[in-house]
C-alpha cells in the first residue's frame, strides 16, 4: 500500500474525518489515518502521461493494467513530436547548436499546437467525447515544466537538458477523464488513439501535420538560426540518411504501437521535394504568424555571395568567376537585405530559396562569359589552349572544354552511383507497419521471409564491396590543386574571355540570350517552362549538372535564371512589354 | 499567334511539366502523357519506392544479361522488399519474379551449390499458395539436372498432391506436367531395375524380390501415363516409354492400342502421309489428314513448309472430295488452340518475314478453316508481292469457295 498522498481527493474520511488520502493498489483512495478504503478511485487513468518524475511513484499506486498488444495510449500529435526531437537530435550531431533543438524548434512546435488547437488552448481539438481540460498557457512563459498532460513526456526524451524543475506544477493539474469506450473503437483502425479521426480532419485555416512538413519546421528553425545548411543540403541529408524521415516511427518506444491508419499517416515511401518542402515552409510560417527571420546579412552563409563561391568551388570553376557573381548580385539586388530575409507576413514574393538563387547567378555569369551557344564556348577554350601550350609558366587560361570534360566525367560517375545507391535502398522497416491485429502476424511473417531471404544472398555478395556509410558532407565533389589525375581550375584565370577597356574589364563575348522570353501571366504556380530541346547543349548540361547537384528538377532551375536575367535586363523586358501592350490596343 | 502559343501551354500542376510546343509536325503534349499515367494510379504522384523498385528491377535483368553474377546478388538483395509492397496487386506479383530472377541468379552464382537452391525454392514455394506447383516442377527440373533422381521424385510426389490454391486451367496443366515428368522418373527406376534384373539368374535368391520391385514400379508408372496420355497433348518421350514397358511384359496389344490411338509428331509421318495419300482406300484417306493434323500439333514443325504444303493441298482436296466431316473432326479437338498457336497476327508477321512461301500455305490453310475473316489471312491478303501476288489472288478464290466457315457450303 502506498504512503503517498493523494492530493486531489479532499473529501473527509467518513470514519475519521481526517483529509489525508493514499492509494490503493487498485486505484482506491484510502484514508492514511484510519486506512479505511472507499470506493472511490482515481480518474487519472493513464499513468504515462505524467513525467518521469512521478511516474515512480504513481506507478506503484496505480498499475494500469498494460495490454501488450495495445501497449500504450498515444496521439499523433506525439508522434510528431518524437520524429521532430529525432530530427533536431541528429541536427545537433551534424554539428548545429542545441538552441535549435530546446529553443528555436521546440518553441515552433508548441506555438503551432497552439495554433493548430491541439494543445496549450482552451478547449483542444479531440472530439469522439474526449475533452480534457488543459492549463490555458501562455507561450512566453512555457517551459517544460507546463507541457500540457496530452504530451506524453516518456515518449520522447525532455526538449530541455533539464528538465526536473517540473514537480511543483504537477499537483496543480486537473486530472481529466477518457471515455473509454470510444477507446476500443479506435484501436481497431489505429495505433494511436486519434489516428482515424487525424486522417479525416478537414479544418479550414489549420495546417494539418504531415511528416514532410517536420522538415518545413526543421528548415524554419535553421533559416531563424541562419546556419550554415541550405534546403537542398537538407533534403540531401534525408535522402543519405542521416536525419530521419523515412521509418522515423521505428524509434518510436516500443510501447506506442502502430498500424491503420497510422501507416498512411507516419510510413512514407518518398523522398522529399524540394518544391513540396519549400512550399511547406512558407505555409507554416505563415500560419505560426512568424515575425520576420533575423536579417540575412553579407556575412552570413546563406547570403549569395557566400554560396556562389561554395558553389563555385564545388563544381570546379575558377574563383575569378566569384567577382563576376558578387557584381550580379548588386546588380539586381538579389544582395540586400530586405530581399534575403524571410518575412512571413509581408505580402511580397517570399524567396527563401538561397541555393536555386545562387545557383542560377552562376549559370547567368557562364552564359555572359561563354554565351553557350554551342559555338562560342569551343572558340574560347581553343583560344584558351593556345595560349596555355605556349605560356606553361603562366597562370592558365580557363579552358571551357578541358572544364566539360572532366566535369562530365566527374558527373557521370556521380550520378550513376547515386541511382544504384537509390536503386538498393531498403525501405521498409525492421518494425513492419500493419492494419490491424488480424494482420499483424501476416507483416511479421513477411518480414521474417524477407529477413531470410536477404541473409542467404548476403552470402553470395562479397562483404567488401558494401561500403560503408558515408559521413554527412556539404561538398559533394571535391578538388584539390595537388590532385594530378583531375585538374582543379580554380585557381585559373578568366583572362582569355575578358578584355579591358580603360579601367574595367568587359567580357569578350558581347551577346546574350534570355532563357525566356516571355514569362507566364495565367494563375498558375510557374512562371515559365522548359522544354529542352530548345537549348543549346552546353547549356542543358549546365542545368543537368546544377539540378543534379541540388537535387531539384531543371525545369526550376531555369525558372530560377530566368528571374535573375529578368531582374537583370529589367529595361530590355519592359520594352517588349511596351511592344505588345501597344499591340494589343491597335487590335481593339 | 503569341497569345494561341501562351494558350497552347497546357494545365500546369506540381508535377512535372513540360510545356507543349507546336514543333513542324504536329502539337506535342509530353505532359499530357504524364497525365494519363497518373489516371492509372488515382491521380496520385507515382512514390519514390515504385520509381526504386523497378530501377532495382532494371539492374537485376542488365547484370543477369552480363553474366555479372555477384552483381545481380546485390541489387536482389535489395529487391526482396517488394514482397512487402503497400500496392497489393505489385505485391501478389512479387514472388514470381522474385523466384524467377533468383533461381536464374543462384543456378549460375559460383558460390550457389544445390542446397542454397533447394533453401531458396522451398522458401519461395511457400509464400502465397500461387507459385507452389510451377516452383516445385523447376525444382524438380533442376534436381534433375544434378543427378539427383531421389529428390526429384520426393519433390513431384509432393507437388503432386498439392491441394491448395485455386483450381485454374493452369494449375492443370502444370499437375499434368508433373505427374508426367513423375511418370518418366519412375520408367527410368524401372529400366534401371530391369537391367540389374537381366544380370540375375533366375535362380538366385535375390531375383524374385528384384523382380517384384520391377513390377511394382512399372505399375506405379503405367497408372501414371496412361491417364495422362488421354489428354491432347504431344507426350511423345512418355509414350515411348510407356509402350516399352508395356512391350517387355508382353503386353503387345496394350502397346498396339497406344500406338493406334497416338499420332506421333514427327517428320517422317510426312512420309507415311504421302504413302496413305496415294492408296486407294478411303480409311487411309481419312488417315492421312489425321496425319497431318498430327505432325503440325508438335512445336517443332510449325515452321516445316513441307507439312503446309501437304495440308493446304489435302484440305482443298478433302473439301471438294466432300468430306467436310472429315475437316470438322480434326477441327474440333483443335479450333481452341490452333488459331493462337499458329495463326495469331505476331505470326503472321513474323512468317511474312521469314519466308512468304511458308506464309503462303499457311495462309490458305488459315482461310479454309478459320474463314476469310482472319487475321492471318487478312494480313497476307494484304501484302504485296509480285511473285506470289497472284498465287495469293487464286487462295482468295478457293478459300470464298470451300472454307469450312463458309456458309454457302451445301452441307
């Protein structure tokens, strides 16, 4: 019999009057005076629900009686919440700071279960007769200690490195009671208690919690940090797996089961995308009500400057190139602050997208330089190799085709392995999702055979072939100048495709053509097309080489350069604008 | 015609999206193809596991194409998660391609010996009740290869009495096939029996249980083939065995029997037709069409000009001798079959091809039985060809005349 009190029960004992209440093994409250048991039992039936702290001593009191089939009660909300403490866990490892994990992330997600109505609200969203009352919160004073009694603490280690200041705020709650009825109803179709219920929710104005969208929180929290990984870094490292995503449930305590309908909703069979991901996060910034980001300064990674040299450094191009990208981006503003920064709630184009953008600068400055043509780019590098045969002392010439040749290599090679990494990926999980009980030992058979199969033809592959993991990284090509087998341009130099005049320096190429020239004015999401086989060939491999590198598809990319130019040439546009306006008015 | 190019650049949607461009031939919508395949899976986006599964897929087949052994390992390794598919009709086609690709894989793999391969079938036996009979044949089949009789003979009498699974006209075809091959596996005990029995003297003490033993299996065997043998089909290595069989214990009638009643599939029936072709009785008239019917039923001479020639002479022959009843009865057993074996479209393209003689006589054939509407003939019909076009234009004549769909026919 325990000695703790039960602090919530304030009734006078009917033998001794005392207010001094334990409990029973079996939940009863028991007078610690008289020890006279009532019938009265606790309404606080899940013990989990309460932090580690106490779970010691409630346990003992209150032995809920744990069904290992059902194993324990659980939200989806919660589950979020595990796979976003795993993302920011592995974050952390890759190097970024703990305030994004226990500040930055943490404060988004509550603030979004505030907004969602799930949590830290009046009245939560839980219908089917479940409505627990919850402390009102307030966000600028939340800590750990205050997480509402939804969020099961054991599922998912403490936001906080700290977290045991929290037993002062225990025995203010209110306990609240779970219809169990509607229990058993809903554990037939899902693991979790809501997950039927989750997957049907239609609420207008609400952004609903998809696993993609944990990354759009991820991303959020690195863009307010201003760390140094872009979104395609980090889709990149998903896709290597070095930050879960896909089978992020296997972590899951073994406790909170899944299967139903909780398959559709946490086992997810594709990668992300870049577009779907970007889109996310606008969405959710918008609908946290963010305040604008901190400013994306000239020093910061993030800024087009600093990524048009990282990226210029990892596709081999010479680091003279950089000067023509820093004048770029004066040119069309793409430098200034006010342009970088994400603001949610300002109604301008919100252009978080740093990479694409820095990317497409490069692409601009090699089409001023080279002009792609498929013509005038080979009349350079023969130039160029002229001269580097008859001054082999000097700094060489950039050679556009020596640059094509081994890039192409390099590409290739590249790319091939990255389709039969993808080929071989494994994406079903030791811990096979299933619909329901009847077909839980169907899933597990299957895996067993799997399992099998898989281990008889490990043995006819040779082990040394498989090769190890590969640690996460932000290059993923690399040159070095002592490399003697592949040559690193970087340190050539672009004296063979400009010329001087007076002071500065003008390119030798004195033509340019626009990647588009008309841009979209219907409803639609974008702004151009691409169809390939309009473009020159050098100019395809560029986008191929870019896109792949990010992993986007082309067709954004293009996009992406046909903004730069049109904020370039911004006068040649509105001429031709002017042309068809004046058109169209001579047809009416 | 700015403005009707804007219009031209079809819905666009998240997905990929290429514009259309009116190109000198014509319009061209590549997205629109992209739309019609996303019908097919509900309008939904096509998952990534889909996109790896079949890439994985792909290599299986190209390092299987190279001989790359090790290399085929590794990608089915990766492969073996389609069992788990999400999409179940992907998932029920799992373990045939999945037993197909790695039979193939551990028959060559220098590593792979006859237990790897008995571990792998029986696994892949098992999963679903589908692949169980057709997985147990090419087992058998491949203990066979490896001398392995005993096991071979376990593995049929096993299948043999499988009972589970649907009853389709396949599953037939393949208890068939094993009982068959059963059958054979048990003439070949015998045989060798009988050959150790040949070494015995009659007196020694252990000939009668050896002779016992024979008797037995050839009991067992005969039980076996002579169901099988009433079932269409060329079972000319069974027979063979059979009758010899039937012959050594002097039952020379049950031999005639067998005999008689199976036409065998062989090029020297040809022969035998032109020797019944030129008697005098009416019987052997009949005959000699069952002959021919006979010989064009084996695989092996579908492409024999001789035989077609034979039968698209005879057959006009026939029919104007009168003797449609004749035509109607072999016709019967075959008019489920024939068309496809022979006469399908891919044929006769294929023939046309190879050699327009043969598709000639096939042709007249086709039209006799199966009317001018056919296919195959249809198709010739059509070709053009200076040599044989009017040879071509006289097989449209006869077949209007006496094909046996032909409702004009006084009958």
């Amino acid at each position: 019999m325990d000695l703790e009190e039960a602090e919530e029960f304030k009734e006078r004992c009917s033998q001794c009057a005392a207010v001094s209440w334990g409990l029973t093994d079996e939940g009863k409250y028991y007078c610690t005076s008289c020890h006279n048991v009532t019938e009265r039992s606790q309404e606080v039936i899940n013990t989990d629900l309460i932090p580690n702290t106490q779970i010691k001593a409630l346990n003992r009191g209150l032995k809920k009686k744990n069904n290992s089939e059902k194993g324990w009660d659980w939200y989806v909300c919660e589950g979020f919440q595990n796979i976003l403490c795993q993302q920011a866990e592995a974050l952390k490892n890759l190097g970024i700071g703990p305030e994004l994990k226990n500040d930055v992330l943490h404060n988004f997600w509550k603030r979004y279960l505030q907004k969602s109505k799930q949590a830290y609200c009046k009245n939560p969203v839980y219908t089917t007769g479940r409505k627990p009352t919850v402390l009102e919160d307030n966000l600028s004073h939340s800590d750990w200690a205050s997480e509402p009694e939804l969020l099961s603490d054991v599922s998912c280690p403490p936001f906080l490195e700290s977290g045991a200041e929290s037993q002062s705020d225990i025995h203010t709650r209110k306990p609240f009671p779970i219809s169990k009825a509607s229990q058993s109803e809903t554990s037939v179709c899902s693991g979790s208690l809501d997950g039927v219920e989750y997957s049907q929710r239609k609420e207008k104005g609400i952004v609903k919690m998809t696993v993609p969208q944990t990354l759009a929180f991820c991303y959020l929290s690195l863009l307010w940090q201003r760390e140094a990984i872009t979104l395609s870094d980090l889709l990149r490292f998903v896709e290597e797996d070095h930050i879960p995503y896909i089978n992020a449930f296997q972590h899951f305590p073994e406790q909170m089961k899944l299967y139903g309908r909780d398959r559709g909703i946490f086992g997810i069979e594709s990668w992300p995308d870049y577009e779907d991901i970007y889109k996310k996060t606008i969405e959710v910034g918008t609908f946290l009500d963010l305040p604008r980001f901190p400013d994306i300064t000239e020093d910061c990674y993030l800024h087009p400057n600093i990524l048009c040299m990282k990226y210029l450094m990892e596709v081999n191009l010479p680091d003279e190139m950089h000067n023509l990208t820093c004048h770029v981006v004066k040119m069309t503003g793409m430098g200034e602050v006010d342009f970088l920064t994400f603001d949610p709630i300002a109604k301008m184009a919100k252009t978080v997208k740093y990479d694409v953008q820095a990317v497409a600068i490069i692409v601009v400055v090699l089409k001023l330089l080279f002009l792609l043509d498929d013509n005038l780019e080979w009349s350079l590098s023969n130039l160029a190799e002229k001269h580097n045969e008859k001054n082999k002392k000097d700094k060489p010439w950039f050679d556009f085709r020596k640059w094509y040749q081994i890039m192409k290599k390099a590409f290739d090679e590249k790319k091939q392995k990255w389709e039969e990494a993808r080929a071989k990926y494994l994406w079903k999980s030791e811990k096979p999702l299933y619909y329901s009980f009847v077909d839980k030992p169907v899933a597990y058979k299957k895996r067993e055979m799997v399992v099998n199969l898989q281990k008889q033809f490990s043995t006819l592959v040779d082990s040394t072939a498989t090769a190890g993991k590969k640690s996460p990284s932000s290059f993923q090509f690399n040159w070095t100048e002592e490399d003697t087998d592949r040559t690193c341009f970087h340190g050539h130099s672009l004296q063979g495709v400009l010329k001087e005049k007076g002071q500065s320096l003008l390119t030798k190429n004195s033509l340019y053509w626009l990647s588009t020239q008309k841009f979209c004015r219907c409803y639609c999401t974008h702004v151009t097309t691409y169809e390939e086989s309009n473009y020159s060939l050098s100019y395809q491999f560029i986008l191929n080489l870019f896109s792949f590198l990010l992993r986007i598809k082309t067709s954004l990319l293009h996009e992406e350069v046909s903004l730069v130019e049109k904020k370039l040439f911004e006068k040649k546009y509105s001429v031709t604008k002017k042309k068809s306006r004046s058109k169209k008015a001579r047809r009416h | 015609m700015s403005d009707f190019s804007e219009e031209l650049k079809g819905p666009v949607t998240d997905d990929e999206v290429e514009t259309s461009v009116l190109t000198g031939a014509g319009m061209h919508f590549p997205w629109l193809q992209t739309y019609v395949e996303t019908v097919a899976i509900g309008g939904k986006r096509k998952k990534d596991f889909a996109q790896t599964t079949s890439a994985c897929l792909s290599f299986v087949q190209e390092a299987l194409l190279k001989h790359q052994w090790q290399q085929a390992a590794e990608y089915m390794y990766s492969y073996f998660q389609t069992l788990e598919d999400s999409d179940s009709y992907k998932r029920q086609a799992a373990p045939e391609i999945i037993w197909k690709l790695g039979s193939e894989i551990l028959f060559y793999h220098p590593k792979s010996n006859v237990e790897t391969f008995s571990t792998f079938a029986d696994r892949m036996k098992n999963i679903g009740v589908m692949n169980y009979l057709k997985i147990s044949l090419q087992h058998a089949l491949y203990l066979l290869h490896h001398g392995m009789l005993k096991d071979a003979k376990r593995n049929l009498s096993e299948a043999e009495t499988w009972r589970h699974g649907e009853n389709t006209s396949s599953r037939g075809i393949l208890i068939n096939l094993i009982q068959a091959y059963k059958g054979l596996l048990q003439y070949y005990t015998w045989s060798k029996k009988k050959m150790e029995l040949s070494k015995l003297d009659k007196d020694d003490y252990a000939y009668n249980a050896v002779a016992q033993d024979v008797f037995n299996h050839s009991w067992k065997t005969s039980a076996n083939i002579s169901a099988l043998i009433k079932i269409p089909g060329v079972w000319d290595p069974f027979v063979k065995s059979y009758v010899e069989m039937l012959e050594f214990y002097g039952d020379r009638d049950g031999a005639q029997e067998i005999l008689y009643q199976i036409v065998p599939s062989h090029k020297l029936m040809l022969e035998f037709h032109t020797l019944l072709r030129k008697s005098e009785k009416e019987e052997h008239h009949k005959l000699g069409l069952e002959v021919l019917f006979g010989v064009l039923d084996f695989a092996g001479c579908t492409k024999n000009i001789t035989a077609w020639k034979y039968l698209a002479k005879y057959l006009k022959k026939t029919l104007m001798g009168n003797h449609l009843a004749w035509v109607q009865d072999e016709w019967n057993s075959r008019k489920n079959w024939w068309p496809n074996f022979h006469f399908s479209y891919f044929w006769a393209k294929s023939d046309w091809k190879e050699d327009t003689a043969l598709a000639c006589e096939k042709a007249f054939v086709a039209g006799l039985l199966l009317g001018k509407g056919c296919r195959y003939f249809r198709y010739i019909l059509k070709q053009d060809h200076q040599i044989l076009g009017k040879k071509i234009k006289r097989m449209k004549r006869s077949v209007k005349k006496y094909s046996i769909v032909n409702p004009r026919l006084s009958y």
